[in-house]
C-alpha cells in the first residue's frame, strides 16, 4: 500500500507508510511488481541482429499453436490455450504488428513479446514476453522486444512499460538491457488475524 500525498516527495511517503503497517502488524511480501519504463524513438531503439537462421516478423494465423506451446513452455504454471489466443486477438486494443515473434530454423515460435498500445498517451506496454527454454540464451527474447518497440514508435508511442516478479532475476537484466529502469514497485503486506 502506497499513500500518495501531493506535496510530499514520494519516498518519504512511502516510508511513513512501510512503517505505518509494520507498526500495525503487516508484513512486507518478499516478493513485489516492480514497474519499469523508458522513453523510445526509432533513433534509439536499435535493430538487432537475427542469431542464426532464426526470422523476427509479426505473428502469424498459423503461429497460433507454436506460439501457444511456446508461451506455455516460457512460463511453466501457466496454461494458454489456443481458443484463448485467438480470442485474444479478436480484442480491439490488439494490433497485429505488435505481436512479435522470433522463428526458428525449423518454423517454430522460439519467442514472443506482445505489446499494447495506448495510441492517446502514446505509451506502449508489454505483456507478455519470453522464450522457449529450448532456444534461450540466444537473445532472442530481446530480438523480438527491440523489434517491438521500433514498430510501436511507427504507430506513435514514445515511452514504452513493463513489469515483472522481482524475484525474476533474470527478467529485470532483460529488461535492462532493452533500456528500462525500474520506475517503482507494487507490494503487498500480510499480518495474520489470531
């Protein structure tokens, strides 16, 4: 819980309330949201380089079941099903473009990164983004954020979100190195009720 007051900066606020709750009982979770932002233009959002004999392009109709396996191989836990997907794509905020993938050699989704454009404030988010285990470490999943991003600048944003677990390490130097900074982090307390 994070109390915004204007005229207070942010972090005093913040730090009232952390020690506000704690002197109620409430514990800060380990684990939190933490948002990450950057501003971006075509000048400075780099084309990469395609490792190897993989294709960065927009997803496909018929991608839609290796981009499912790939999702779902990305992020054990979760289930995305096909059906869902094209449902997905149906919605009017979606925009084709933004649905990027990297393809195998062998014309498999290898990784994805869907963004979501707020044509009114020009801002893009992206949500989500990963890679299938067996092609990771390849800079893939970076590939298909950075190619992302050019395209939403095409379409008119100019800053570009994201969020993560903040236990996902790994994710947060992805991130990183596409050009976010962590902006601020959603948490949450617990106290147990006896």
């Amino acid at each position: 819980m994070v109390t915004r007051l204007a005229g207070l900066d942010g972090a005093i606020v913040m730090r009232f309330s952390v020690e506000l709750l704690h002197a109620r009982g409430f514990e800060r979770l380990a684990s939190g949201v933490p948002a990450m932002s950057r501003t971006i233009a075509v000048t400075d959002v780099a084309a990469l380089a395609t490792p190897g004999d993989y294709t960065i392009r927009e997803l496909r109709f018929d991608d839609l079941g290796s981009r499912v396996l790939a999702f779902n191989a990305a992020f054990p836990g979760e289930e995305l099903r096909v059906d869902a997907y094209r449902a997905l794509r149906a919605c009017s905020l979606y925009k084709p473009r933004l649905d990027v993938v990297a393809i195998s050699p062998s014309s498999e989704v290898a990784a994805f990164a869907t963004l979501w454009l707020d044509t009114h404030n020009g801002v893009v988010q992206i949500e989500p983004a990963g890679c299938h285990p067996d092609h990771r470490r390849l800079g893939l999943a970076r590939s298909v954020i950075q190619q992302g991003l050019r395209w939403s600048v095409e379409l008119g944003a100019t800053a570009a979100l994201v969020q993560h677990i903040s236990s996902n390490t790994a994710a947060k130097a992805l991130y990183e190195s596409c050009g976010f900074l962590t902006a601020c982090e959603d948490t949450g307390f617990v106290k147990t009720i006896r």
